[in-house]
C-alpha cells in the first residue's frame, strides 16, 4: 500500500491540535467530496486519503503511535514488545536500536528489516515474527434511498470481491470497518482490517438531518383558509394529513415515526417534519375579484368594531 503522510494530507503540521485536525479534516472533505468531483479520480484519490489521515491523527493512540513510527505505526506494539525480548541479545551483537523517533524511511522495508533480524537468524530458533496485514481504505457511493433499509452490497477491493451487510440509516461520509479484509499478515499474522467510507446522495425530495426528514409541501389559500385534508409524500409511502383552519405559511407539522431508520436501532425512526407553503391564486376572473373585495371589506368593516 502507498506510504501517506497524514499531516501532509491534510495540510497541517505534525504539532497541529485536535480542532486543527478537525477543521482542516471538514475543509477538505468538503472540497473533495464525490457529490461535488463526479467521475474525478484524483479527487476521489485524495478523498480517500484525507479519511484515512483524519481517522488516524484524532485518535490519541493512533496519533502516538504515527508521530513515532511513522509508516509501521500499526506495528508500534509488536516493535516495542522485540524491544523488550530482544534487548539483550541485541546489545550484545551490536544491532540494537535506541528507543526514540522513528520515521517511516527509518525502517525501509519493515517486513524484510525484522524478519532477518529476528527470523531464522535470530538463535537458529527458526522463529518468524508475524506481523499484522496493513487496514485498507475504500468508498462506496449510494442514493438516499439504497439506505433507507439494511441490504447487502459488493464491492472490489484489489481485485477481490467482498460481500457485505450494511445497516439502514447509514449517514454521509460514514466510515464502518470489515475486520479482516485488509491486507494480509506477514508471516502468518492476522489481515488487516477494510474501512468503507460511504458517499449518500440525496436523490428525494426530502431533506435529511440526522434521523429526522424535512419536506415542503404546497397548499392553495383556500385549503389553508377554510382548513382541509391532503394526501404527502412519507419516504415509504403517502399519508392523509389534516389542515387546520387558518393554517399559516412556514407552519409545521410533525409526523412522528416517519423519518429517517435510527443507525443499527431495530424498528427505530426519526420523524418527518412537513412545512407549508401557500400557493395564491393568480389570474384572477373579474368574479373572484369582486368576492375577494367583499371579503377584505367584511374584515375591515369586522375590525372596526
């Protein structure tokens, strides 16, 4: 897997604090998104890298361990416990090395590096030193609608086929891993892990915040007047909804239930707010005209009173 430099990603220095990191992160994702770079390789390339540095530089272990080791920071625990065991002997045959920093070139090939250090040559033991595979980055683009419900997917990472089951209710820009689907182990240790970054594009008519749906719906002056019934648009169907008399532009209405699925919460939804808008009558007929005359003279004449 390419070396990436996670500070240089995402454009901040190695001394950079977690709301640099942060903000930097939303810059950039915002930038590269695939929503806004359609059929852009390099833009989906860099999308991919900025949520791998991002996942590792805001998590403080992660972060050590990176700032340490550089590109083998997924095997500080494996190098640290040699250090321990190997010591002594190390001293002795004059290949020790000092515990401070290291950076990736540090190592050149990290695999080969231990391997003879600690492999066949190390006391004729005939002991190899497993080492765990390397976690690979994918995306995924879908439609709003392709997660409203749990459903099966595949996808190709390195020429392999995995076949995966992700909950509803996934959001935007989410991560979720697949243990076991990254790279494979050196000398017999475990594989990496598979971390997919989902792309949702919202191809309804609602908008989505959280769990919860948003959706402006028309209603004609008199409906809102006089009060009434409509049939809307919920994301699994219409439902009848009562208009109170003198219902007001912008007013809202909430449909409890009717939102978006809760985020691996069996049965568990958000809700679904409908706002109105009221449509006035245009292209008035002379008739219509006098009627409303009527009228605004009756509310005068009403408020004088």
């Amino acid at each position: 897997m390419e070396y990436i430099d996670y500070y240089k990603a995402l454009g901040i220095p190695n001394t950079a604090s977690e709301a640099d990191i942060k903000s930097a992160y939303r810059k950039l994702a915002r930038k590269y998104h695939p929503d806004l770079n359609s059929d852009n390789v390099e833009a989906e390339k860099k999308f991919k890298e900025i949520n791998e540095a991002n996942e590792v530089l805001s998590d403080a272990d992660k972060r050590k361990k990176y700032d340490k080791y550089g590109k083998d920071w997924q095997h500080a625990d494996e190098i640290e416990k040699m250090q321990q065991s190997q010591g002594q002997s190390q001293g002795r045959s004059g290949q020790a090395f000092s515990s401070g920093n290291y950076s990736g070139e540090d190592f050149g090939d990290f695999s080969d590096f231990f391997g003879s250090m600690f492999g066949n040559e190390s006391g004729g033991r005939g002991r190899q030193t497993k080492f765990r595979g390397q976690d690979i980055q994918a995306g995924l683009k879908l439609q709003l609608t392709d997660v409203y419900k749990t459903q099966k997917q595949t996808i190709t990472v390195n020429g392999k086929q995995i076949r995966f089951t992700f909950p509803a209710g996934i959001d935007d820009g989410q991560i979720i891993k697949i243990a076991g689907h990254g790279g494979p182990g050196v000398n017999g240790g475990p594989s990496g892990d598979l971390y997919i970054t989902f792309s949702i594009e919202n191809n309804t008519s609602f908008k989505r915040d959280g769990d919860n749906l948003y959706k402006t719906v028309d209603i004609d002056l008199y409906t809102a007047v006089l009060g009434g019934e409509i049939f809307v648009d919920t994301f699994d169907g219409k439902v009848k909804l009562k208009i109170s008399e003198g219902t007001q532009s912008s007013a809202k209405v909430k449909l409890k239930g009717k939102g978006f699925p809760v985020y691996k919460k069996e049965n568990e939804f958000g809700d679904l707010y409908i706002m109105f808008n009221i449509k006035l009558p245009s292209k008035l007929i002379d008739k219509e005209k006098e009627l409303f005359s009527e009228l605004q003279k009756l509310r005068q004449d009403g408020n004088k009173q």
